[in-house]
C-alpha cells in the first residue's frame, strides 16, 4: 500500500522545495515540478515528489486523519 504524506511549502528553489509535513519534519529535496506550488501552498507528496496542490479546508482534514492515525497508534502527537 502507498501512503502519501502531506505538508506545507516553506521555501522553493528551482523545481525543489523546502516542505514542512504534518509530523513537523521537513524537506528541501522535494520535487514540485509538477505541480504549481507558491510558498504557504499545501501539497500531497510521495517519496521526494510532490504529486497535487490540496486547499487549505482539505490540508486541514487530512491532518485532522493523520492526528486520529497516530492516537489509534498509540503515538502521541
């Protein structure tokens, strides 16, 4: 099964970007080339490549998901 993580562009540059994920991890070797990110853009990522932009409303229910996730894992976030 693939998972996808999701997270928020802090800085681009070229077709690279510094992404922060919802685990508070960060990025910068993550290829946005496909996708039209700005800064403050949210977007769905596999491996080192960022696959689609995601609005605001729906970035946040997804970290919503990822929030229940960890509690029924048992990992505290």
């Amino acid at each position: 099964m693939c998972t996808t993580r999701v997270g928020r562009v802090l800085d681009i540059s070229g077709r690279n970007a510094l992404i922060e994920f919802f685990d508070g991890h960060t990025s910068n070797a993550i290829d946005i080339s496909m996708v039209e990110a700005r800064v403050g853009s949210y977007v769905e990522v596999f491996g080192n490549l960022a696959l689609s932009l995601l609005s605001e409303t729906e970035a946040r229910k997804r970290r919503l998901a990822w929030k229940e996730i960890m509690k029924a894992a048992g990992v505290a976030k």
